[in-house]
C-alpha cells in the first residue's frame, strides 16, 4: 500500500513543508496582519492558515498526479514540474517580503510573477492531465484574491 501512494504523500508533504517552514519563519512578524490597515472584503486571519492547509493538499496532489503521468508525456510533465518547483521557491519567499521585510510593493510586484508562474504551470499541467490542472484553480484564485489583499495594503499603508 505504501509504494502505491508513496508518491503522493510525498508531494503533498513536499508542499505543507514549504507553506510550514515559511509560516515558522514568519510567525513572529504575522501579528503585523491585525496591526496594518486592510482593504475592504479582508477574511479573519484565522481562515488563511485553514486555507493554505488545503491549497497545499490540492497542489501536492495534482503534482503527485504530473509526476506519476510524466512516462507517457515526459517533456510536458517535466516542464510542468519544473513551473511546479519554481511557483513553490515563489510562493515561499512572498510570506517572508510580505511579513518580515514589509514591503509591501514589492510583495505586490512578487505575486504577479507568481501568478504568472502558476498560470503557466496550469497551461502545462493541463497538457498531461486535466484534473491536475483543475486541482490547481483554486490556488490561482487564492492568489489572486491575495493579490488583491497585498496592492490594497500596499496602497493604504
């Protein structure tokens, strides 16, 4: 049983680490959220944490998917991971610009390089399994709406 989901367990534990680690690195300067001013249609922040959790989950799933499709589409899969790896090392930085070096432009700037980034990985992924590529529409909404978080706080601070 192990070897049939190994794969899986991995990419998503691959994900959670990288949205853990860069939450442990930031958890000191995150009070900053309740103490900056916000743009209207702000969730609580409890819900972000509950949130990425499961953004994670769905991108590790559908990479595990790639990863497991890469022998009939090799070039595809191997490019789509590649977009994979760079939107995680994006993704991964943007908490640490946003929270512990609060530049908040800059983070702005980041974000739609990783919008871009995730847009493509879909384009990819979608080349060798549409599921993976649907899995990941969430993400790129979440970021969007994140987006639209970081320029108003940009703006209004």
């Amino acid at each position: 049983m192990w070897k049939k989901y190994r794969g899986f367990i991995i990419s998503i534990a691959i994900a959670l680490a990288v949205g853990g680690l860069s939450a442990l690195l930031t958890r000191e300067n995150m009070r900053l959220f309740s103490e900056v001013n916000k743009p209207l249609f702000t969730p609580p922040a409890f819900l972000f944490p509950v949130v990425w959790t499961i953004l994670y989950i769905l991108m590790g799933f559908s990479s595990a998917v790639i990863f497991e499709h890469r022998r009939f589409k090799k070039r595809e899969a191997e490019t789509g991971l590649i977009l994979y790896g760079i939107n995680l090392i994006l993704n991964f930085f943007w908490s640490i610009i946003f929270f512990n070096m609060r530049a908040y432009s800059f983070a702005f700037a980041w974000l739609l390089i990783l919008w871009s980034v995730i847009l493509a990985m879909i384009a990819q992924f979608y080349k060798v399994n549409k599921l993976s590529a649907y899995l990941q529409i969430p993400y790129l909404i979440w970021v969007t709406y994140a987006g639209y978080l970081t320029l108003g706080i940009s703006v209004l601070n």
